[in-house]
C-alpha cells in the first residue's frame, strides 16, 4: 500500500514473521537477512521500523507473551476453587501448542531462557521478566489452597518449570503420549501437595 509516496507495512504481519524466525533459529542464528527475508522488509527498513534487532527481538517476545499469556490466563481462570484442574487446563495451552502443526516447535520463551548466557541484559530481563510473569498467573491460581505462601511459591515455581520441559522435550521429539504423561504426573504432585497441607479432621 502507497501513503504520501511511501510504502507501507502492516507492523503486526511483519512482528508475526519475525517471531517466527526467532521462535524456529533462536536469537543468536535469526540473522538480519533471515528476519529480512521473513518480513519482506530490507536491512535498512527493519533498523528504522523496530530500531535494531534486539529492540526487535523484545517486541517479538512481547506479542508472543501476550498471543499465549491470554490463553494461559483463560486456562487458568476456568476452573476456580479448583487448582489442580486449573494446572491441568494451563499445561493443555502448552500440549495444543506443541501439536499445532502451523507453528514452530517448542516455545520462544524457553528457548531464548535456554541461550541466556548470549542475549545480553535488557533481553535477558526480558526474557526472565515473562517467566516471572507466568509463575504469577499460576501462583493467583493457587489461592486459597490449604498450603502455606512459601509452599504455594514453590508449587507454582514447579509449575512453570515443568512447562517450559513440556516446549523443550516437544521440540526434541517427545511424543503427544510422553507429554501428557509428564502433564497428569505434575498435575498429581500438584494435587498430593495441596492434600498434604489440607486440615485434618477436627483441625
């Protein structure tokens, strides 16, 4: 499309091909020509749309967050006063991900966890700042279970964790069945955990 003389671009289209690149190379192997190629914008347009790769890679991770935290938040908003199902329905947001064959395999947010020593530290913040973001929504789930703040801390810590090993076995091969075996094995120590701290007759 021509405005004033000027080409234009659809920023979200661009942003989503970007994502791509990242989520399917990682930070480090998405190259100016590969983002370039993706996004149909030349070396030059991307510097002055997004300002550099690493302010682009931040935007990227951020539409990523927000497509999938919308989903997690939605998961886990559906089944209140029930936190095991609540997990069960989050991990599910990840297991569809992984299945979906018009997306890349694993998860952005994982793999870019996973090459922190290389992002440097306003995208390594980044990149821990949405992980911290995830451990909230779960957390809030949490409560109101019978355990302690700190035990409720650590469930939801485990929570994540287990989550972001889903991506990661997902993209080396797992299948469906692996991953879903571990997903019921984390929603049963979930459910242990809570049972465990729950007040006993006559308490």
């Amino acid at each position: 499309m021509l405005v004033s003389g000027r080409k234009q671009f659809d920023v979200d289209a661009a942003l989503d091909q970007a994502m791509r690149v990242f989520w399917q190379r990682g930070y480090a192997e998405a190259s100016l020509d590969a983002l370039g190629s993706a996004t149909g914008l030349g070396r030059g347009s991307l510097y002055g749309a997004f300002g550099s790769k690493d302010a682009l890679f931040r935007r990227c991770l951020d539409r990523y967050a927000d497509l999938y935290g919308a989903r997690f938040e939605r998961a886990l908003a559906a089944h209140p006063g029930d936190p095991v199902r609540a997990v069960g329905a989050f991990f599910e947001v990840t297991l569809g991900r992984i299945a979906d064959p018009s997306v890349p395999g694993g998860c952005l947010i994982a793999q870019s966890a996973a090459q922190a020593p290389t992002l440097g530290g306003e995208n390594g913040a980044k990149v821990r700042g949405l992980l911290d973001a995830q451990r909230r929504r779960v957390r809030a789930a949490l409560e109101g279970s019978p355990a302690d703040p700190p035990a409720l801390d650590a469930l939801a810590t485990y929570v994540v964790a287990v989550n972001q090993s889903l991506a990661v076995l997902g993209r080396a091969g797992a299948s469906d069945a692996e991953l879903r075996s571990v997903a019921e094995l984390a929603c049963t120590t979930v459910g242990d955990t809570l049972a465990r701290a729950a007040p006993g007759p006559g308490s």
